[in-house]
C-alpha cells in the first residue's frame, strides 16, 4: 500500500500526543481505592491509537478559527465516548476481543467490572468535559456539542449500531443493512468530530452539512478498510485480533462485495468525500489529506 | 414498620405515574433491527420503583416555581441515570444479581450484552434530554444540570462508588470508608436530584448547599435502611435478592453498627436533613415528608 505523505503523519502524530497529553490532563486521579477505576480510565484512554476523531475535531475547528483549547477539550470529549465504546466492545459478552492496539483489553489487564465502570466512567467524563465553560464561553455553544454528541454516540447512533451488529451475527444483511449499520456504529461519532468544529465555530448551516457529508463518506470508508483489514491484515500489522468476522460468520463490505469491489468502493467514498470540501475553496487541506490517509492505511 | 402517610403516598405514585408516562415519551422506539435495545432500555426503566430521584427533583423544583415539564424531564434525566446503574450494576461481572424489583433483571431477561448497551443507551440518553431547549430555555441552566449531574454520576461520583463497592468486598473498611462509599454510590445522585430544582429555579448558593446537605443526609439514612432492609427483609418485601451483603461477608453500616444503632443512626439522619430545611420556612413539606418516609419503609 502507498504509504501516508509524512506531513499529514507528522500533522496526525503531533495531535495525538497533544491529545494524549489532554487527556491525561483531564483524567481524575485518585489515591483511595477507587484509583483502580482511574488507572483503568487511563490505560483505556492513553494506550494509543490513531486519534482520527480528535484529528477530525481539531481540522474542521481550524477552519472557523476556533480556540485550540477549546478544540482540544471537544476533541477528548469524543476520544472519551470513543475509547469507552471500544473498553465495552471488546467484552467478553460483546466481541470478547483480548487485545487491542498490540495490548491487553481492559477487561483483560483489570478484570470486567472494571471495564464495565471504566467505559461508563469515560462516557460520562465526556459530558463533563462539554459542560465545562473552558469548552466554549457560549453556554448554548456547549449545549449544541452535547446535544449533537449524545445522539451520535446513543440508542439511535453509535449504541443503536453496536447493538445491530450484535444482531447481525444471527442474520442475514444486505449491503443496505450493513450501511446502516455501520452507518450507526462508527458513522455518526466520525461526523460528530468533523461537525464539531462547526458548532464551535457557529459554522453556517451549509458549512455545517457539508462537514456531515464528508464525514459520513469518510466514515463509510474508513469501515471498509477496517473489514479489509481483517479479511487480509496480520495481527502484527494492525495491533489488534484479525480474521474476526470470518470465523463469527459475519456479513460484511468485504463478504459481500468482495475485496476488490470493497477497495474499490472506498476509493469513490473518499473522493466523494473530498467533493463535499468544495464548500471551504481549497482551505480543508487537513480534511482532503485524511480521506486519503483512511484508505491507504495499513492499520 | 409504622406506614408513609397516606398522601405523601399518593403524592409519590402519581408522581411515579406522570414519570412512567414521561419516560416512556422519551425512550427511542424503532422498528428496525436494534429494537431489541430499545426494548430493553424501556423493560429497565418503566419496571416501577419508587422513583425517589425524581420526586426529590419535583419536591425542590416546586419551591422555586419551575415550570413541571421542565423539572419533569430533568426528573426523567436522573432517573435514566438511576436505571442505568441498577442494569450495569446487576450483570454478573459486578453485583449478579436475577432479581430487580420482583422481575428478572435486564441481562436474566435479554442477555449481557444487550444489558450493558442498555445502561449506555439510559445513561447516553440523560445527557440528551438535559441538553434539549424543552428542559429550560436558558443554556446555562442546561449546562449547570449537565455539568453537576456529569460529576454525580461519573468516576467521582457514583461510578467510582461503584468501584470501590466492588474493592469492598476484598478490604475491611471502617464506618469513615463506608460512608464515603455509599456518599459516592448513591449519595452524589440523590443530591443531585434534590438540588436539581434549585438549578433549574435559579436558586441562591444559600438554598442550594441547604439542598445539598439535606439531601446527603437522606441519602445516608436511605442507604443505612437500604442495608437494614438486607439484613432483615425477605425477597417478597423487598422485591429483589437479600441477605447478599451479609453472604458476600460485605462491611456494611448494619454489620459494623449493629441493627439497633443503624436504625438510630438513620433516624438522626433524617431528623438533621430536616433541620436542613429550615432554610425553605416551612414550604419544604415534601422533602420533609420523604425524610421520616426512607427510614419508615420496608422496601
């Protein structure tokens, strides 16, 4: 695979550690028993990752000259919502995943309950986070942050999906099925961070659904190489278990249309992707560069 | 036990009616696949309960003169919170328990995994409605629920009670660790509710720490009768499992105390909540009400 241009992989790595400084940041500590819940928070929340949703937040804030304090502090908002739902995912009643970015699960380093309290620990910090004034001095700026973020992530998006994936293991779906699905599952949170740099930016309703349709095409995208992944990447490559939804039998992109079709179909969603940026006259160049990334990515 | 008043008893079941009603307004329903956790979501929040949170959040809103569909939802917010922690808090990894309220539990009557997408869902949707314009019109009182109910429920709060509920079970604590416990466990979202009606009304910092302290108050002599009704109640009272704290060789405010003086203990904590009240004149009754009824009930 071509590899990424080095200058969005500096661009991607310098966020994450800035991300990852944030978040260490605004994690609690503690030094009674409950530390336990808190260092399981952290290793849930630090061990990596490629931090696309923060890379999300901070480019899209970028374009309405937001604060980058307060583009940081939504962009662990949403890494929060995001590291949760994988602490959750990966138990043993969901996927029941060992590992996860070349390391132990939660559940695996602490034990379930744990993981169960870190998850639900992590979601509600997000919340916290947004409510915060350092987030936005405009309260109702805030209040459209949480609002947008706990549908993304609820019964109707991110929750929604997770639980149709569940099902999807008895069922039989068609392409349209797995759409949404996925739609829900990893779609909603990805167009979430690229639309809250809008929000904080009181971004015009145009500015703020072009940001939508690019991060829904990016997110489709984004899942077609992760099915990709599994079907031909090898555990070392990608740090995490492979050849998962073949053995659970699971219908997915690569099931159903075939790898090359599946390659394929990513492409035109990321350069339909890259079509909805038009509406930022060339200045989206963070945005551009990451719908490629998505797809020539080998983890 | 002496019985509640028959009006305070009437004021809390219809009360608990006009929640039922309002929740089940709120709660997603689809008819596609993941209706499974919408399903799910409704059987762990409209299965009864005496709905205490929310008639401690309509207790206070009433003396400040807020609006009843406003205090209702945010009534309808706590109580999603409060659900959500009865379902994660009942799976196996944690208390294990089949029995919630007469009625097998989310993950006895679904399964685990959709159990735990339903406390996320539950706990997702709070956040929802708090931000939603029909919960106040001013974004700030919308933020200022959020952000308190945030560190309630959180790794501060009850979530991190949870945990050290969890470390318990393996420690020898004291009545100081007890408390602070069962302060984070169930104490934080209790005065959240009752101060909720003081957010929401605009209320001075006088009126809201009177609210604080009271319901701290309460919420420790709840507990301590929660822990009496453990030790003594039968599965029929009570409508769920008992004698599991004394089975799990859990400290306890019963176990360490002894029952005499735990029921002392909670009828001084009742008698100072009251004392709290004074800050109100008189106008309180409900939340007086609701003090002498915890520590008279035997469920």
């Amino acid at each position: 695979m071509p590899s990424v241009s080095p200058s969005l992989a500096e661009r991607m790595s310098s966020l994450a550690s800035a991300v990852n400084d944030a978040l260490d940041r605004v994690l609690p500590r503690s030094d009674f028993a409950e530390s336990r819940l808190f260092d399981a928070m952290r290793y849930g929340a630090l061990s990596g990752g490629k931090r696309l949703r923060p890379f999300l937040v901070m480019s899209s804030a970028a374009l309405f000259g937001v604060n980058e304090e307060c583009a940081l502090r939504t962009a662990v908002a949403v890494e929060c919502v995001h590291c949760y739902s994988l602490i959750h995912d990966d138990l043993p009643a969901m996927d029941n995943s060992d590992l996860r970015r070349g390391k132990p699960t939660v559940h695996k380093q602490y034990d379930e309950a744990t993981a169960i309290l870190a998850g639900d620990g992590l979601l509600t910090l997000a919340f916290e986070i947004l409510a915060d004034t350092r987030t936005h001095e405009d309260p109702k700026v805030r209040c459209g942050l949480i609002s947008a973020l706990s549908k993304a992530a609820g019964a109707s998006g991110m929750v929604g999906g997770q639980m149709l994936d569940l099902v999807a293991e008895n069922a039989e779906l068609d392409i349209g099925a797995i759409t949404r699905l996925q739609r829900m599952k990893t779609g909603e949170l990805i167009a979430f961070s690229a639309e809250a740099g809008g929000i904080l930016g009181k971004a015009s309703p145009a500015h703020l659904s072009a940001l939508r349709a690019y991060a829904h095409d990016l997110g489709l995208a984004f899942q077609i190489i992760d099915d990709l992944l599994d079907a031909e990447g090898s555990e070392e490559e990608t740090g995490k278990s492979v050849g998962r939804d073949a053995k659970a039998g699971k219908a997915t992109f690569v099931t159903i249309l075939g790898l090359e079709r599946a390659r394929q179909q990513a492409r035109l969603l990321s350069e339909q992707a890259i079509r909805h940026l038009g509406a930022f006259d060339g200045r989206a160049q963070n945005l551009e560069d990451i719908a490629r990334f998505v797809v020539d990515r080998n983890k």
